[in-house]
C-alpha cells in the first residue's frame, strides 16, 4: 500500500498555517511518503483555508524531486476543460511526471454560484470535462503536452453509480473517504458489475482503489472534529491503526491519504509518528 500525507492540518483555520506546506511537504518527502495531497474551495466554508490545489502542488514540485503530487479532490466542474487539460499536462511535464489528477463533482452549492457554474448536472459536465481532458492530453493541441504518456493518472470520488460509471470510463482509480473493508468490498464488486455495460476502454487497466482517512495519533490533541471515524477508532494506538490498515490493504486498498487533525505546530511531530509506526511497518511487509 502507498501511503500519502496532506502538508497542512485538517482544515487550517488561518491563512498563516498554510506558509509552511512547502517545508512539511519536503519533510514528507524525507520521510519516505509517497505522496503529497491537496483539496481546494474557492471561496470559505465549513472545511477552513483552502489553497488552489494546483498551485499548491506547483510550489511542492519545484522544492522536492521524488513525491507525487495529488488533488483530493478537485472540483471539476468549476473549470474550464481546455484550460484544466493545459494546467495540469503543465504540472505533470514540470514535475517529472509525478501528477495525480483526483477529482470530484463538488457539493458546496454556494461556490458553484460564486464561479457562475449551475449546481444542477454537475455530474453529466463533469463526464463531459474528464472526457475532453484525456482527449487533449493525448493529442497536440494544448501548449503543453504532459510527460505522462496519455496523461496523468486520474482518481475519481464518489460512491453512487454515476460515480463509478464514472471511474470506469475516464479513471485510473477510484478515491473514496474513510471507507472500511466492508465498503471497499461493496465498491469493488459494484465496479464488477457496472463494467459489463460500461464498455471501459479494453486498454486501460482495472481501477485502483484509493481513499483517503484521518489519523490523530495517540498522545497528540485534535484540533478539530472529526468527521467520521479516525483509523485505528477512537484512542488509536499504533497496533490499531496498523491492524486496520493492513486489513484495508487486504481488501485492495492500493493507496491511502491521510489527513492529520492535530494543531499546526504539532504537524511535523505528528507526520514522524506516522512514519515511524506505520510507514515503516508497511515498508517491511
């Protein structure tokens, strides 16, 4: 299993914590994780400070060399296709091909209507958009081609069938939440099922499974509540939170991005427990 890390508290309630993300992302990095990740709201809301997600990534690329660079999740249908395919084939060629383009179909109505973009059929554009951005990465229109051949890897959220019917025709991976072994069991055999009348692309390989979940180490206070179900449960210790993950592994979890809850200052301390009591168990099995 990979394991990723989010290089800013789980929702950061100033501006001011976000100017260190570009030295916990290298410190991730040193650590041996293998991939960075960044969600983005325009506008505030209920989930805190929100940096752009590919800008944020920009500035991780060019201060590190070997650690992916992942949205979790991006909202697709607050952009425009042509521009999104250039951005993001930019970010993978710069970055020596270690862009993932994770994407969502959103669920903030009111930063919908801040962009100008209709709430309604946000599912069907998003379609239309995953559409027109793998077609222009393959081709020679854009300004930039990516590194990647065929582009980045694109993980898609969401748990309804449109949602799979959407990682099935446009995805490398599904990108769930804080999902359990039993319902990471129900998404592979809907994915099973919903292959047969998709008609996915005989080329492309099956989906990954990918989510990503929240872990507040033991000894270490939350910062915030909670939403949902911490790994390991409620006082995790390092055999909890391993026990679990190795059953998610089990099940065909191919990547896990953790979200840390703790304060600001407690992040890099936070980030070293998890390196040390479950990045490396995992490096050894």
């Amino acid at each position: 299993m990979r394991i990723g890390v989010a290089p800013h508290r789980l929702w950061p309630a100033r501006e001011d914590e976000l100017d260190g993300v570009v030295g916990t992302a290298r410190t991730a990095e040193e650590l041996g994780f293998d991939h960075v990740i960044a969600s983005g709201h325009v506008i505030a809301g209920p989930t805190g400070v929100t940096p752009d997600p590919l800008v944020l990534l920009s500035a991780v690329a060019g201060a590190t060399e070997r650690i992916g660079l992942v949205t979790s999740v991006l909202v697709l249908p607050l952009y425009e296709p042509v521009v999104l395919a250039h951005q993001t084939a930019t970010l993978d060629r710069l970055s020596g091909g270690r862009f993932v383009l994770g994407v969502g179909t959103g669920w903030d109505a009111g930063e919908f209507e801040a962009v100008g973009v209709p709430f309604a059929g946000r599912g069907r554009r998003a379609d239309e958009q995953l559409a027109a951005v793998r077609e222009l990465w393959k081709g020679d229109r854009l300004g930039v081609r990516p590194r990647t051949v065929g582009g980045p890897p694109v993980w898609v959220g969401g748990q309804g069938d449109a949602a799979l019917r959407r990682v099935l025709r446009f995805g490398d991976a599904w990108h769930g939440s804080g999902v359990d072994t039993a319902g990471l069991a129900a998404v592979r055999r809907r994915l099973t099922v919903l292959g047969e009348d998709v008609g996915r692309d005989p080329a492309m390989p099956e989906p990954e499974l990918t989510a990503g979940h929240f872990l507040l180490p033991p000894g270490f206070e939350a910062a915030v509540e909670i939403p949902g179900r911490p790994l390991g449960g409620v006082g995790a210790t390092a055999a909890s939170v391993r026990e679990e993950l190795a059953g998610l592994a089990e099940a065909g979890l191919a990547a896990c991005s953790l979200w840390l809850p703790v304060a600001t200052d407690a992040l890099p301390d936070a980030l070293g427990w998890a390196a040390e009591e479950v990045l490396a168990y995992f490096s050894k099995v």
